[in-house]
C-alpha cells in the first residue's frame, strides 16, 4: 500500500490520495440533501447500513442474493463480508482511504468484496470485465490503486496492466480452488474461530469517499466519478422508493455489470436498502435473463433498450407473470422498443436519465404516468431545468441543454472536465432537451450528437427512432459526417434481421420510411448496412467511433 499522510480531524480516511484530489469546492454542483428531505448522520459507512443494519433490523435470514444455482442469506453476506474486510486489513494491509480496484462478473463473491472494502474504510473501484490491458492501467494509475481483488477468469488483462504500472499492484484471485487464494485466506484465517465472522467496522465520516466509477467510454478518455458514503445511500433512498416502490418481497435482477453504476444500484444496493433480494446472473443472454425471471419469479428487472428489443424478439416463450416493474436506462428508450416489449408481455417500461456522475437514475416515472415521446420527469429531491448557451434557463418547449441539482453530483479526480460538467451549480449532463409545461422532459441527443447539415439540426436518436419501427431493421446507429456542401450529412449504419437482404432497393425503401415518420429534411442521406455497431459493455452506442471511421 501506499505512504499515509496525518488524517484530518474528521475523516477515517488516513490514505488521502483521493480528497486531495477532488476539485475545489468553488467548482462543484449545488448538493442538497436537506431539499430531499434526507437526514444522515455525520458519521455513516454505507455498507454497514447496507448490510449489518438489516440483519440487526431482523432480515438476517432473508435471501439476499441469489444465482440460478444457490442462494445467500443477509446474515451469511455479513459474515463473508467481514471475513473479507478481515482478510483486507489484517492479511493485505489495507489502510483507510486504499483504493481496491474489483473484477468479476455479477457473483456473489464480487458483491461480498464490495461490502467489505467499504465496511474497512477502503474505497471501491469497480471494473468492466470486458475492460482491457490499456483501460485497466488508465484506472490504476489514475485512481493510484495498490490492491486488487479479481475473478480468476479474469486474471490475464489484469496481470498485464500490473506488469505495466508505475506502483505496485497486489492482485489477489477469487472463484479459484488454490492455496494462493482469497477463499484460501479466509478458511486460514477462520481457523475455526466464529469470531472471525465478524468485524469492527472503520467510523467513516458521511462525506468519506466510498467508490470512484469511471464513465463507461462512449467518448473516449474515461474520467474518473468520486461518491461518498453519503450518496450511496442517498441513491437508494430516492428513485427505489418514490418511482419504483421497492418491497421486502421483491426479487430484482438485470443485465448491466455492477460495475456500471446502473447495475451497482439495481442490483446491489437498492435491494439490501429495502430488504429484498437479488438476482445475479454472471454473463446474461437475452434467453438466460428470461429463463432466470421465469424461474425464479423475479419482480424487477432492469436493462436497456437493446437488451429490452432483444429479450422481446424472445418473451412469448416464457412465463414473466411475476414481473411487476421493467426498468430502461443507460441510454434513450426508442418508442419502438418500448411498444415491442408491451406488445409482447403486456408490461410498461420505466424509463430512466441517470448518469455516472451523479449516481443513478434522476429523471424517471412511474408506469401510470408515462407521457408519451417524454423520458419522465425529475425524481423528488431532484432539480432539473433546460439551459440556453449562455446558461439562462428556458421556457417550456425550447431546446437546449439538461441541467440537473440534487443532493448528488459531479465530482471528477483530478480533472479539469470538472468545468466542463458544473456550471454555476448546475450539472450540464451533455444531454440536448426540451422541458413542457407540466415538467416532462423529452430527450434529443447527446450535445455532441446532434448533426448540423445545411442549417438544421437534427438529432441522431430521433432518426435511429424512426428507423427501428421498420421491420427490417435488428438495430442502427446514426451520425454526421463531413460534407462540403452540407457542413455534415446524416448518415446511418444499419444492423439487419436475418434473413434480409441489403442493398440500394433496401436503403431507398428505408429512406422514405424515415421521410413517412419523421420531418422529411432529417432522413439519412447515406446508409451503410453493417454486420454490427460498436457498443461499451453497458450496451451503450459508441457514435463517436462511428464518426471516426467517416472522417
């Protein structure tokens, strides 16, 4: 581990690597817990409120996470959890304010080294799987990371990021039957002793940073997002309750890693928040996902939109009965996607805006006030308006960009996006919108997807909307590319169903059923029909990549 410097007065965290790092206060957003109505202690670990405070409230023998093969009840999650945080300080040398980089598929064991890198003081930096040798040494060396806890499937990008980096890193393997082991430790360490199971939490501070969650890359150069121990808590006391209505009872499951902050919510926090219990599948199919709902009579699920198309291209087939909430977030929601699945189950899909940088999900509805075309509107405890250039905000109907407050917010390590991102208190999420008068909010594109071509603007998704109503088409993408007499031209890369056929007849047919739809000026003046579209492992589209390919 890495050199301490004195701690403050205040934060467990002797490691201060990360709060030295933050941005000045001058340059965050406007953070109100109190307009939330929310009241937290000075002192709080998050995954002690998670976990040790629900099996001491009586849910102990409740099941809270499951896999298609076991279950684990809340107090044996406490009891894995602490040996681990164990294991952490006692056997790795951990040290408050670490930071432990985790790497796994959504198992029990990752949610277990999760908790228990917090209960320790450490903070959480969690990664994609599919994440590669250079991604990986961008997040060591960006978070300074000294320690890390990682399926050994998936072992051999990361010893080659650690061969790489500039400080030593310790990887430790789980899921691994070997005496060089995390699981080895822990049964070392046991000796049998039931004392082992538990574990003297560290007294963080509310306002002690918790997790760092990289952005998932639609862009490029990731930036690095810090959350306190505070906003973990503050996520699942908002949207699980106000728009979802979280129950004891309820089995969630979805498809996003818990290394996306959208998974990590829905799949981890939210349900031991409320008492319920979790469905962790590993590496989800649209056709396992399905099976796992029927099976285990899951009530919540969440995913996004391409997963959403897919698994009802799929549904017919088996029994969602038991569904009572599907969640959409990550990125837009097309209404041909929304119509497909209710065409398919009968169920509405809640569409969620949330964003790495404030946590989670801060616009969303509930089923009965879905407003058509609208994403929803801010959940309670949230602000949102639209902005014009000059950050004045707009009246109802105009377009402009999405400006967000709440009592969670951007706060990038050491980076000077942080400007880019805050203005005058404001988050500026990169979402172009409008607002109506009644507060519903309407998504158009990215800032930086939206196409300029001979003086209009046009936004991208709307015409990848259009496109995905006709029934040739599996999936697309849509963006400007250079033109000289247009400035840019709308172009769409077009994945087909099988057994189409591409060709020019095809692209002729596809433009003017884009013309039939939508404003006659914005249909794709080039379509190029492609095997597949390049997509982060959270499913969301990677346009700039598209766009770099067209220079």
């Amino acid at each position: 581990m890495f050199a301490m410097s004195p701690p403050s007065s205040s934060s467990a965290h002797l490691d201060r690597y990360v709060r030295d790092r933050l941005p000045p206060p001058g340059d965050w957003p406007d953070l109100r817990c109190d307009r939330a109505g929310l009241r937290y202690p000075e002192r709080l670990n998050c995954a002690v409120e998670l976990l040790d405070r629900m099996v001491a409230e009586g849910h102990g023998e409740r099941i809270a996470l499951r896999t298609p093969e076991a279950e684990c009840t809340y107090r044996q999650l406490l009891a894995r959890a602490n040996r681990i945080a164990r294991v952490l300080r006692d056997e790795l040398g951990l040290v408050p304010g670490n930071r432990v980089l985790l790497r796994g598929y959504n198992h029990p064991m990752l949610a277990a080294c999760w908790l228990a890198v917090l209960k320790a003081g450490g903070i959480v930096v969690t990664s994609m799987p599919l994440l590669r040798v250079r991604e990986l040494g961008q997040m060591i060396a960006k978070a300074r990371i000294g320690l890390a806890l990682c399926d050994a499937r998936l072992l051999d990008e990361l010893e080659l990021a650690r061969q790489t980096a500039s400080e030593p890193l310790q990887v430790l393997a789980f899921n691994r039957d070997d005496g060089a082991s995390l699981e080895a430790l822990l049964e070392a360490d046991a000796d049998g002793d039931d004392a082992f199971d538990s574990f003297d939490n560290v007294d963080t501070r509310a306002d002690d940073v918790a997790l760092i969650a990289f952005t998932s890359g639609t862009t490029g150069t990731p930036k690095a997002s810090v959350h306190f121990h505070r906003d973990v808590l503050t996520v699942c006391d908002l949207f699980p309750r106000s728009i979802l209505g979280l129950r004891a009872d309820d089995i969630l499951c979805g498809t996003s890693p818990l290394a996306f902050t959208y998974g990590l919510g829905g799949l981890l926090c939210f349900p031991l928040r409320h008492g319920a219990s979790s469905l962790l599948l590993e590496r989800p199919t649209p056709a396992s996902m399905l099976a796992a709902i029927a099976a285990q009579r899951a009530t919540v699920c969440f995913s996004v939109p391409t997963f959403w198309r897919q698994m009802a291209a799929l549904a017919a087939d088996y029994d969602l009965s038991s569904l009572r909430l599907c969640v959409s977030a990550g990125e837009p929601l097309p209404e041909a996607t929304r119509a497909m699945w209710r065409e398919a189950t009968g169920k509405e899909i809640v569409d969620g805006l949330g964003s790495t940088e404030l946590l989670h999900v801060f616009i969303s509805h509930v089923p009965d006030k879905r407003r058509r075309g609208a994403i929803g509107y801010v959940v309670p405890g949230y602000q949102a308006c639209i902005l014009d250039a000059a950050g004045r905000p707009l009246p109802p109907g105009a377009v402009g960009r999405l400006a967000v407050k709440g009592p969670t917010g951007c706060r990038y390590l050491d980076d000077p996006r942080q400007r880019d991102y805050v203005e005058h208190g404001w988050n500026l999420t990169g979402d172009t919108g409008a607002m109506d008068a009644d507060g519903y909010f309407y998504y158009r594109a990215r800032n930086d997807d939206i196409i300029v071509t001979a003086g209009y603007n046009i936004a991208g998704p709307e015409v990848e909307e259009a496109l995905l109503q006709h029934p040739a088409v599996l999936d697309c993408g849509v963006v400007g590319i250079p033109d000289a007499a247009r400035g840019q031209l709308v172009k769409a890369f077009v994945v087909l169903r099988p057994g189409q056929a591409p060709g020019t007849g095809l692209a002729a047919e596809l433009q003017d059923f884009v013309k039939q739809r939508i404003a006659p000026y914005k249909y794709p003046r080039a379509i190029e029909f492609v095997a597949g579209l390049p997509r982060t492992e959270t499913s969301k589209l990677q346009r700039y990549r598209l766009r770099e390919e067209n220079r």
